[in-house]
C-alpha cells in the first residue's frame, strides 16, 4: 500500500480551510488537527494520502499557502494495516495508487546533489580502485569502482536543472563533475606512475594485454546504447525509489572506469589510450544527461496523462 504522510504547521486562520480542503479528498486517511500550545497563533495538522493523490492534495496546500505562511513536511509510510485504505486503494486505478510525488523525487536528487567534500573523496578513491583494476586486469575491482563513485548523482542533478531551466543547480552539477574528474584523474595518475616506478603492474599489463583496458578506451556505437539505456534506468530507479536498479546503472555505466583509464594511460605514456577513454568519458556523461532530461519529462507527461484518465473513469 503507497501511501503519504503529511504533517503541517501552519497559522491558524488557515486551519479551517486546510481542513475543509482535506476532508474533501476522498483519499485523504487519518486527518489529525492538534491546537499547538508552543507556537502562538499556530496549528499542527497530520495526514496520510494516498500516493497517487499526493500530488494534488500538496499542490492544494501550497496554493493554500500552507508552505509560505508555515511547513508541509512529508515522509513515506511503510507500513499501515487499515482496512478503509485496502478498500480504497483496492477501488482506485493503478495511476491513482502508484503515481509519483514529485515535489519528493526532485527534493531527493537536490539532496543527494549537494557536493560535500565526501563526493569529491568518493570520487577520487573509486579513481583509485579502478585503476588497480585496469593495471591488475580485474574486472571485479572495475565493477567495485562503479559502485564507489558517486558521480551519477550529479548527472542526476544536472539533468533536473536543465529540465527545470534552473541554471544554478546546472552549474553546481557541472562545476561538481569537472573538478571531481580531475582531481580524480590527478590522484590516479600519480598513484599509477608511482607503480610503474615500483614495476607493480601485473606483467600482462606490461606486455600489452589489457582487455579491461581495451573495453573502457574503445567507445562503440554500444556505448551509447548502454549510456541510453542506463540513463533511463536512472531516472525511473529514482522517480520510482527503486534502489536495486539505479545500483545496477551505476555498475553499467563507464565514467569512473574511464577517468582511471586515462590516468593509468597517461601514467604509461599510452596516449591513444587516453584518447579513447576521454571520448568514452564525456561520451557517457553527455548521454545520461540528455536522456536524464528527456525521460524527466516524458515521465511526468505519461503520469499526468493517466492520472488524469484515471480520475475521469471510464
């Protein structure tokens, strides 16, 4: 069962008519009002909603005024046993049970958007293991680096900049995305020539067999199906609090993989190497960004498209 909590504070003269506002949602459950006795001249009002209708009823409240004048503070419900929410969630269409809040999934890639000198350290120590992996010819230590870095997140915000034409969010997830690769790139290319220093690299490597290598610095037409693919997979992973296949975009996607490349590369004097895997890099980076934007948007459209048939009936 998908549903909402609502819990807002808000000046009393807009009690009344929160109230009357949510009492007229047929798929507003557990209306509580509580007369705040710390906050003069303020109410605190709780909800659940179901998550289909979660959108309306915010949009509602916000227009309402309820945000500017107070706070709507909004969490998932995990679990409720209620046989009035089975009921109507068992008599409302899919669009009308499923549909994302949207205000959350944005709040969350803002959140996650937020660049901490821990995304910059993430970066850089993914850099790291995928060059042992590139130097080693460990796919499984490639994979380890893909999971590390947190570059996605980024993408992510940047792709909602652009969509919301917010120009700012853009530049932060730009700026965040260069200096992050670079500073990735100049750790690892000081750790790799330390090991050609020491001769540490696996003799394969040294003798010129490098498949892990081969396949990060040759960018194909199936890098940009993959890209195209991941990208999609991102966005609806996280419209859809899908966790399990946004892990799978980060371990699909060749961006760590390709910053350590050309470190390693450049570390070893193999500059068309390093070549191929800047290509491969800004290739995947672009990619992601354009279908993040895309499938934003042809995301909400199909949304509000069934949602709006669905409340209509047949």
């Amino acid at each position: 069962m998908d549903l909402i909590h609502f819990r807002m504070v808000m000046p009393s003269e807009l009690t009344q008519p929160a109230v009357d506002l949510l009492t007229a949602h047929d798929r507003v459950l557990n209306l509580v009002v509580v007369k705040s006795a710390h906050v003069p001249g303020g109410d605190t009002l709780e909800c659940d909603v179901m998550k289909g209708a979660a959108n309306g009823v915010l949009g509602d409240l916000r227009k309402l005024g309820v945000d500017r004048t107070g706070s709507i503070a909004v969490d998932g419900v995990d679990i409720m046993f209620s046989r009035r929410a089975e009921q109507i969630e068992a008599d409302q269409p899919s669009a009308l049970v499923h549909a994302p809040l949207w205000a959350a999934v944005e709040a969350h890639i803002r959140a996650e958007g937020t660049y901490a000198p821990s995304f910059y350290l993430f970066l850089v120590i993914a850099g790291l293991i995928g060059a042992v992996g590139i130097m080693t010819n460990s796919q499984i230590l490639i994979v380890a680096a893909m999971v590390v870095g947190p570059e996605y997140n980024a993408i992510a915000g940047v792709a909602l900049g652009l969509d919301r034409r917010h120009r700012r969010r853009v530049w932060e997830g730009m700026r965040a995305l260069t200096v992050g690769f670079l500073l990735a790139i100049a750790v690892t290319f000081g750790f790799a020539a330390l090991a050609r220093g020491a001769d540490m690299q696996s003799k394969a490597f040294d003798l010129g067999l490098r498949p892990v290598s081969h396949l990060i610095d040759t960018p194909d037409f199936f890098s940009v199906v993959v890209a195209f693919l991941a990208g999609i997979v991102g966005i609806v992973s996280l419209t859809e609090a899908r966790g399990s296949a946004l892990l799978g975009v980060f371990i699909s996607v060749t961006t760590i993989p390709a910053a350590s490349d050309i470190a390693v590369s450049l570390a070893f004097a193999d500059w068309h190497e390093a070549w191929g895997s800047l290509v491969q890099l800004l290739l995947n980076v672009v990619v992601l960004v354009v279908v993040g934007v895309l499938t934003f948007r042809l995301q909400r459209r199909l949304w509000r498209r069934a949602t709006r048939r669905a409340s209509v009936g047949p």
